[in-house]
C-alpha cells in the first residue's frame, strides 16, 4: 500500500472553491492507486479568531482549555473536507488528533509528538481511500487535547508520514516552494528544485516562514521527503531530502537575510578572564537569546571592547539589564541599522574558498563586514543595512543562483 | 458529595457578561459545599452558522462528519467558561463528551445515551470543584463524534445528573419557567411552580419550547428533578418532578393551544368495515400522521362521515393521496381556520367532571366543539380558530389558573 501525505494550509483550504480543488488533486493521485493521508490547518484566518475569543477570558496559550478552544478549527475543516469528498464518491472520513491517536506531552499550546500508534489508521485504509486528519492537535496522557504550536500542522503531516512510512509528504501553500533568496530583495531569485534539511534549518528566513522548523527536524530524523509546493498550480515545488538524496550539490543552495538583529558594543571592559560570563549571565537569566558575538583582541590585556546581536525587540531590555549589573565599561554603544546576510549551501562542507569569495565579494562592493559567525553550512556576516540589496544580489550572482535550475 | 447540574443554553452563555453571570451562580453554589457539574450549549447562534457551513458541501445531517463539525460549537463554549473560571480562581476543567465518556449508539445526528460511566467524572471532583461539559455531544461504540439532535443538551444533563446522582438538575433559558397558558394569549397566564414529568410531556406548545421531550422522559424514568429557571434573575422557575412529590395536586396544571392543525372531513363513505382502515393506510404509507379521528354514526350503516386533522404542512398532500385512492366519497372538506385547545393535569386521573366542566364552559362561551380527544391526563378539542382566545382565557379561569400559586 502506497501512501502520499498531503498537507494543505489554512490559506488552500478557506473556501469552496478550494476545497474543490483540494478534491481533484487527491482524485490525481487516487487514480494512481495510492490512499491519501490528508491533513488540514484551519480555514483562513479561523485560528486567530479563536485566539482572539479565549483571550478575552484568559491571556495565556499553555493552558488545557485553550488547545480545547483552539483545535476546534482543525475540527472544523476536516469534517468538512471529508464531507465534501464523500459527497463527491471518494470514501473518505475524518480524523481528530485523539482518534488517530496522536500521542503528546502535556506541554499545552506547544506540545510534542511522543508517538503515533498506526494500527488503526491501517485498518481505516482498508475500508477508506482518503483520511483527512485534523492537524495541529493531539492528545496527551491525560485524555486531553494537546496543540502543538503555530505552523503545527507541518509537524502532524511529516510525523504521520514518518508514522505511516508515506511515499512523501507534500506541503500546499501559497507560494510555489523555497527560493534561493527573498524575491522581493534579489530579483533574479530562483525556486530551489532540492533543498538539504540542514540546510532549510539554516536558512531561517528563507525557509521557517514556508515550513516549520521542527516538521523539517522531525522529516530529517526519519529521512521524510517533502515537497514544498503550490495549491494554486500544478508545478513542481522544492523537494527537501537529505544530503545523500540530493544530486544537485550546489555550493551554496540559498541566502537569506534578516533585519531582525540590533547590535550592542560595549567599549572600555576589562580584557579579564571571566568578564564574558559576567556580561552574558545577566541577559540570559532575562531570557534575552543573543547571537552573534566578536571580541576586539587587546596586546596590553587591559581595556577592549565587546560587540554582539540582541533580537531588535529585546535591546532596549538588555541595555537595561547591563547598566544595571555590575560590569564597567566607559560607553555602550547600539545600532539598529544592521542586517545580517547569511549564505547557506551543505557544498560548503568539503570546498574550501566559500568563506573567501564571500568576503572578496563584499570588499569589490565596498560593504563593511561588521561581525562574522560560521556553522558547518551557513556563514553570516553583519553589515549596514544600507548595503543589504547590494550584497544580497551581489553574492546570488558569484555563487551562480542567478542562473539557477528549474 | 452532593452534585449540582446546571445547564446553561445558547442565549445563557453569548457573551462575556452572561459569563460572568454564570461564574456568580457558580459560586453561590460552591459556597454550600456543593460540587457542580456545568452542561454547556454552544453559544448564541454558533450552531446555526456550522450547519450553514457544512450544508454547503454537504446536505445530510445524520452524518459523522456532520456531528464532528457542529460538536466545535459547544467544545468552545466550554473551553472558554472553564479557562474564565480558572483565570478567576475556581477550580475547573471543561470536558468533551468523548472524555467522559457519554456512549451513545451511532445514529448520527441524532444519536441516543447508551452509557454514562462515571468513575473519571468522580475522580475528576476530587481535584476540581467544577467540570464544565460540552453538552448535546457524546461518542459512538465506533470511536467517532455524534451529537443528540437540536436541543440535545438538556438531554446531556438530565442524563448526566441522572448518571452522578445529583440532587437537582437546573436548567436555566431565557424564559422564567412554564406557564399555565401562553401569556401571549391569556393575559393572567401564571408561571407553574411544580409540574409532573407526564404533565410536561403532554403540554407540547407550552413545555417543548422550554425543555426537549427526550429530556422529560429520561428525567422521569431516572427521577431527576428539573428546575427550569431564567439566566437573567434569580427568581424560582418550575421545578419538573414526579407525582408523588409533586404536593400542589391541582386538577389542571395547564392550558395549551396550537394552530398548526387541518381539519379534513370525508362527506359520503360507505359505513363498512375496513373503511378506516381504507382510508388511513395510504396516508400512513405517505408518512403524513393523522391526530384527532371522529366518525359520525349511521343508523342504517349507508353513507357516513370521517373528520380527522393532520399537520397543516402535510393537508395538501393528505387530499391528494385521498383524493388518488380507490376510496369512494362524496365531497372532501379541508378547514385549516381551526385550532387545538388542551387542558393538562394529572388531577383529572382521580377527578370525576374535569371534562364536564371543559364542555359545559366552551358551550356557555358559544364555542363549537368539532373534534374531542383525551388520554389520561390531557382533553384536547378542535374549534375553530376564532374563538380560541375566548376559550383559552375563559378555560384559565374555571380551571382556577387565574389565582394560581407563585
């Protein structure tokens, strides 16, 4: 028995309309006698709305009652769907979380799958040729309805398809898959044809806004092919496998760039042993994630100074938190007019000279490398805000993503 | 532990201030050590919006889908009235019909309660003070959602109290209680303290709106008491009981009328036997009931007459089915200018001249009496529509309504 998992999101799934369409592409492959797993979000915007009613009673999203109040719009729409497809002679029926089950922890609003028992999914497949399952939910231990995060509905369509060892997992939604740059920055940004997981995990702008990042972690672990696709067309989409599957070993896949980042310098610390911890331990027991950090090299081993990247919404608090602590320093100094610009490719891993036309790249362009950070896959430079697009297109043409496949 | 039922309709629980409402009725019960058992409807005009929803794919309410979608309406009500008690400090938990579970056979749409177990709910009460249940939902042997029809949540609680014991089941709608008549109609209309199961039962137009049928019954057969009270004040309602507790033993408890009857008389059919039978079988086949029957009597067993009354909505088809037959008649009378009086009370049982005093009232007042039927606690008559008012009223005063308690 060969199972296609088809995921589609709230936007492919807000009216008729669509619902129809939805019904067409599952009769496609019903007639290459597969069965059909189909998981659903909530209908356009129904989510939001439901949030918005239980917090005029509660303002708090990790609470039993609230995934009670909010999975009913994954309820909603596979009931719907199912009906339609019944109305439509396609043996089809839905599914909740707690039906299948969908086993989780008891972390409400952002639960975990802990594990999908698919004995009864099975025996259903004798009887129906699609299921339409609710995404979003499950149950925990307790015997009540878990969430498992905005953008869940990712998580449940790779984890039942890991469950049910599905053929592959296809994502609808309303782009047409993973480009190798944001397209309203780099105009010739191309749709990528296949992407690594580790890569897609890099690349967080490009990639989280399409696909969650623990549906990518949980399609990694059990080696789920997805395939990021359009509900508004037939075209191919991005397909994301492992590094073993993935034949188009580009040197750099994609880049990306986020605005998100403020950078904090603090001139005239002292250069001791241990002032580093002194500095961070404040902001992370204020929770404040920080990200990248340089270190100025002193030869007298005295003053220098201490430059890292604080989430834009959380600078204001973390200066605070450093004025108050017990840390000298002569100035602080914050800018906000920074980007960071990252390039992501797992080519990187066994060629040498990525790093360096990077950086020979920017230097033509004259654009100030700011702070750097590397991983195995990904290398992230700060620059000023203002050489942004410059840099972005500037490195899409020297690592050949302008002439990209597709 | 003593239980309370309270069950809340959908105009009971519309908004956050009705909320608050229900959170203050709450308390005042816990404050007598009460422990209280919350059914909810869903709220206002939600399940009307998902059947629209679900009828534009699909037209069939006795569907598992169907019952999976319109469920969400009160899965949200209670989610949202158990997080507003927990955000102020009452300990409580909303519960699903499949969580409890309320077992049910799996007609869906309107499905009917096989099983209550209760031991969760029981354990259950010993950490939470209050459990709010959706109501008007339970679970199939087969796993999957149904729903008990429209109305269905006053069977949940009667069923529910019936289940746990409780000492009482209070319903609480936008109307005060039942009255002795419409107070539309009869201006001294009062509102009954105490009304017997059968009584209830029997006075459609006055109890159906208020409380469902299926509800009396299963409050009858297990001796629950139900209090039928108002949302919006304090006041008592009409408490619903059995006979031997109901101590006010008046001979008419109540007065009722309905408007939706056609009077069909068949002038000229032969006299013989079998002819009734002739006559009400294709009606039967057609699944049109007929109510009130009377056959005039013949002296020398020719030709006779037959006036039966049958829904308004179904006359034209009742004539045509007659009409189309092989039986032999003259001419063919239709009246729908007429209406049903009835006098309730489980008095008349061991009163003698109840009737009597019904008759003898009609006829001082020049109201025709065209069509008699009783059963043991009802004497319902057809006259025409005119005089209604004048009957109604005219009935409540020498029945002694007029003066009644409360």
């Amino acid at each position: 028995m060969s199972i296609i998992v088809m995921k589609f999101g709230g936007t492919s799934i807000s009216n008729l309309e669509k619902i129809k369409n939805i019904s067409n592409r599952i009769k496609r492959e019903l007639k290459k006698n597969k069965k059909v797993f189909v998981v659903v979000s909530a209908m356009g915007k129904t989510t939001d709305q439901l949030i918005k009613k239980f917090f005029v009673v509660k303002k708090d999203i990790f609470n039993a009652e609230y995934d009670s109040v909010i999975s009913t719009g994954e309820q909603l729409s596979a009931g719907l769907l199912a009906a339609f497809l019944d109305e439509n002679k396609i043996s089809a029926r839905s599914l909740l979380g707690w039906q299948i089950p969908i086993i989780t922890d008891s972390f409400h609003g952002k639960a975990r799958i802990i594990d999908i028992p698919t004995k009864f999914v099975k025996k259903l497949f004798k009887t129906y040729d699609v299921l339409v399952m609710s995404g979003f939910q499950g149950i925990s231990k307790c015997n009540r309805i878990t969430t498992l995060g905005r953008g869940g509905s990712d998580t449940s369509a790779v984890a039942i398809a890991a469950a049910l060892k599905a053929e592959i997992c296809e994502i609808y939604t309303d782009v047409e898959g993973i480009y190798t740059a944001d397209p309203r920055k780099v105009k010739k940004a191309k749709k990528i044809s296949q992407i690594t997981y580790e890569e897609i995990l890099e690349m967080s702008s490009l990639g989280s806004k399409v696909l969650e990042p623990r549906s990518v972690e949980l399609a990694m672990k059990y080696d789920i092919k997805v395939h990021v696709r359009s509900s508004f067309n037939n075209k191919k989409g991005t397909i994301v496998l492992s590094e073993e599957e993935n034949l188009e070993k580009a040197l750099v896949t994609g880049i990306s760039s986020s605005d998100e980042d403020a950078k904090i310098t603090l001139i005239g610390i002292q250069d001791t042993p241990g002032v580093a911890n002194k500095i961070f331990s404040p902001l992370a027991s204020a929770n404040i994630n920080v990200d990248m950090i340089v270190q100025n090299i002193t030869d007298d081993g005295r003053l220098t100074s201490l430059t890292f990247t604080v989430a834009n919404s959380e600078c204001e608090k973390a200066v605070k938190k450093l004025k108050l602590s017990d840390i000298k320093f002569n100035k602080i100094h914050i800018d906000k007019k920074i980007s960071k610009v990252s390039i992501i490719g797992v080519g990187m891993r066994s060629h040498v000279g990525v790093a360096k036309k990077m950086f020979e790249t920017l230097a033509k362009n004259n654009i100030n490398i700011q702070v750097i950070s590397t991983s195995e896959i990904k290398i992230s430079v700060l620059i000023s805000s203002g050489s942004k697009k410059i840099a972005l297109n500037a490195l899409h043409k020297v690592y050949g993503l302008d002439k990209s496949f597709d």
